[in-house]
C-alpha cells in the first residue's frame, strides 16, 4: 500500500482548449517523488497537455492539480514564479533562442530567477554543460549545432537552476540512435545524481521502458490504459496495451479517425 505522499497529483482533471471538446477527461494520477516516469501514448491523447496543466500554463476545466501538496493555482502570478523556480522543462523543439549562444541560452533561467554574480553564473553554466558532455560548445550560435546537440543544450537550460521537477516533452524525437542513446542514458543519470522527478513525455517505448521506473499509458481523452512497472506494461494481456508497446498494427487503436461512410461523404448513396 502506497503511503509516501506523490510529488505530482492529476486529481480527477478535465481540460480542453474548447470546453465542448475534452482532450483530458476526468483523469487521476499520482506521480512519485525522486521517479523516473513516463507518460506513453498516441498522438493527440494529451501527453503535453498534461505537462503544460503540471506546469502552469493552463488551468484545468475541472479537477485539481496538486504540486508538492500545492494546489496549483494559474491566475496567482507569485505561486507561478516561486513553483516554476522548482522546475526545469525540456521543450519537444528546443524552444532555444537563436540570437544567443550556447552559454547564454544555458544561463538566461539563472540570470531570470537568481542574483547571481556573474562569476557564478558562468561556473554553474559550464558545469551543465559539462554534464551534457557541451562544455567546448558554449561559445556556438545555435545555428552552428546539430540537432541533437540542441536537444542536449536545452536539457542543460532546463537543469541550470537544479529543479525538482523535470519535465521531457518528447526527448528523444529526431535523434539519431546515438544521439537517442545518449539522451536517455543523461535522464536517468541525472535523476539519480540529482534525486529529482522526471515526468518523460514520449512515443518512443523501448527507450523509456530502459530508464523509467514507472509507465502510464493513455488513450484518448486522457484516458489510463495501463500503469506500472515496464515489466508489467511489457507482459500486459491487455489488447490496447499490448498493441501499443510492441508496435503492432492491428488491434482497438484504428488508423481511421471516426468518420462517417465513406460512400456518404463521397454521395455514393444506394442507386
């Protein structure tokens, strides 16, 4: 039985950008504290919704989202600044600003959040990116790096301030193997050097059941498939969960979106 209390709480949330169209729907989640978890599933079944909800960029329709034992209130500017201190999000394109170089992308959240002398600033800075394994990179415009040194950079950005919340939206898109590799080895070292949470938005499954601790899969409308461990996800007799994890074609996820007949749509009607 479950009595340390989660770091993260989805309590009964409901959120669509038009109310008449929920893309999270009455849905309930309990992330642990110092865990690395992963949020799989379909495009569209809000994995970066909920992120942006956790975050602060949004308030739920209905529900509560509770961080750290905080009920996380939108529209109170001094909680947003103080909760957003304690945490670091990784954007799923980067979002790095191409008139600053590599070191003043890394050290715009420190120059935003702290007073920090600049002395400091640039030995926090070059130790993240040390970490990232950038270090001899920091004096690059973004236009002079690689996709996946990007990635990299961005995730140094999103440590500088030493969150207790990190947040991956989609980590591992557009990464060559290597570059993948790499990327998920630093989120699980990370969180165990660091004893963050890590919350890992992403599609791509044998990469996130080798680092997480513990998996949820949604469907649409924020529906939860299945949690667990990734071994319990892996030997799931669930269809959709089954279907999911191994990649197979055929089963209760469609490739049609719900359309009428197509002889309708087309007026093919009975002649």
């Amino acid at each position: 039985m479950e009595t340390t209390p989660p770091f993260i709480e989805i309590d009964h949330v409901s959120f669509g950008y038009d109310p008449s169209r929920l893309i999270l729907k009455d849905i309930s989640l309990r992330f642990p504290r110092g865990k690395v978890t992963a949020i799989l599933g379909g495009s569209g079944c809000g994995k970066t919704t909920l992120l942006r909800l956790i975050g602060g960029v949004h308030a739920a329709n209905s529900g509560r989202v509770v961080f750290d034992g905080e009920v996380v209130k939108t529209r109170d500017k001094a909680q947003m600044y103080r909760l957003r201190r304690r945490l670091g999000m990784l954007f799923q394109f980067g979002a790095l600003f191409t008139d600053l170089n590599v070191f003043d992308n890394v050290a715009f959240p420190l120059r935003e959040h702290t007073q920090l002398p600049e002395d400091m600033v640039r030995d926090i800075v070059l130790m993240k990116l040390n970490a990232v394994g950038l270090r001899g990179a920091a004096g690059l415009r973004i236009s002079e790096v690689s996709g996946g040194m990007a990635r990299r950079i961005a995730l140094a950005r999103a440590i500088v301030l030493d969150p207790e919340l990190i947040m991956y939206d989609e980590p591992f898109a557009g990464l060559d193997l290597i570059s993948l590799g790499v990327a998920a080895k630093l989120i699980r070292t990370l969180n165990d050097v660091t004893g963050a949470t890590s919350l890992v938005v992403s599609h791509d499954v044998p990469e996130c059941m080798a680092i997480s601790d513990h998996v949820v899969l949604l469907a649409s409308q924020g529906r939860v498939v299945a949690q667990g461990t990734p071994a319990e996800l892996m030997a799931s007799s669930d269809p959709e969960t089954r279907q999911f994890v191994r990649g197979e074609p055929d089963g209760p996820v469609k490739f049609h979106y719900p359309a009428p007949d197509i002889a309708t749509d087309f007026g093919l009607g009975a002649r």
